[in-house]
C-alpha cells in the first residue's frame, strides 16, 4: 500500500476540510489511478475484433467527418 503523509486543514469549529499532500505522493496516486482506469477499459474491449489498416483508416476519416 502507497504510504500517505498528510496534513488537514481545519475550519474554525476544528473540523476537517480538506488534506494536503506532496506533490509526489499526489503523482503516484494519480498514475495508480490512470493505470486501474486503463486496465478496466482494456478489459471491457477485450472481445472486440481488431480492424484491420484499410478498415480503421476509413473508420477514423468517418469519424472526422460525422
């Protein structure tokens, strides 16, 4: 598990408004993040048929233009 050091910012009353944290801590959980969303989206289109050069190319030029 990624460790988080962190500090609170508190209002006025001492309750907890929002959390600080260093921008490395911050980039690793951001690439944690990207890299789960890729690997779910990878396997949701897992049993989709690839294209082939001729057909993802007039895909592509269909899409430009719709």
């Amino acid at each position: 598990m990624l460790p988080i050091k962190k500090e609170y910012i508190v209002t006025a009353n001492n309750k907890k408004k929002a959390v600080l944290i260093d921008i490395d801590t911050f980039r690793a959980m951001e690439e944690i993040i990207e890299n789960y969303g890729l690997g779910k989206f990878m396997k949701e289109i897992e049993d989709e048929r690839n294209l082939s050069p001729g057909n993802a190319q007039k895909y592509y030029t269909g899409l430009k233009k719709g």
